[in-house]
C-alpha cells in the first residue's frame, strides 16, 4: 500500500526535476515563435521610415513582453492591418548613442498610416 503513493512521488520528483523552470509552461509553438521572432530581429529594424517629430528620430513604444501582435490602421480599403512585434528591448542601457541611420521622413501633413507618426512598438525585457 505504501509502495503505490512512493512511487507517484518519486515519478512527480524525476518528472518536475527534468524540467527547466523557463521551459516549463512553454508550449512547442511559443517557442518556435521566439525563434523566428529572435530570427527577424537579426534582420529588420525595430523601426520605420518616419520620426517622431518632436524627437526628431523614430520613438520605441515598450510594451509588455507577452505582446506579440501590434495593429495598425492606414486609409483606403481594408484599413487594418496586423502585424508581429519581433524586437525585445533590452536593459542594458549603455549611454547615450549617436544615431547615424538613414535620413528619416517627417509626419505627412496629412499621414494615411499610423506608422507614419514615427511611434513604433518593442516588446519589454521583464
């Protein structure tokens, strides 16, 4: 009679101890998806063609890290469009940079796009 719940102890022990606490609750798509996402970053900018006009460069919007999907409205037919957030901002902060990217474009006096307010989203580090 005591064999039978030692043994569930001992299976929940072996079964709890392989695991990895970070991996635990992680389902297989969740991690394909962090692959990819880490993937694009290595690719794509974290930002857009526009700035913000009153910082005069493109402005990171930090959002919570469980954020995957940002939406962005333009004019004209179909105006709503989904897309994935891949960058993960980091906490280093190292001091302050010099920017030497490409010249950026100014918000339209009449902008047909929310990416052209030059506000773009990253996902946060915690």
């Amino acid at each position: 009679m005591i064999a039978r719940p030692l043994r569930l102890v001992v299976l929940l022990l072996t079964a709890c101890a392989s695991l990895d606490t970070a991996d635990a609750f992680e389902t297989k798509a969740a991690r394909r998806w962090r692959y990819r996402a880490a993937e694009a970053a290595d690719i794509y900018t974290w930002h857009g063609d526009y700035y913000h006009t009153a910082w005069g460069r493109p402005v990171a919007l930090v959002v919570p890290p469980t954020a995957a999907l940002q939406t962005d409205y333009h004019w004209g037919v179909g105006g709503l469009r989904v897309t994935p957030i891949y960058h993960q901002f980091s906490r280093g902060f190292p001091g302050p940079v010099e920017f030497a990217g490409p010249p950026f474009r100014g918000t339209p006096r009449w902008p047909s796009d929310t990416d052209q307010f030059g506000v773009y989203y990253v996902r946060g580090p915690w």
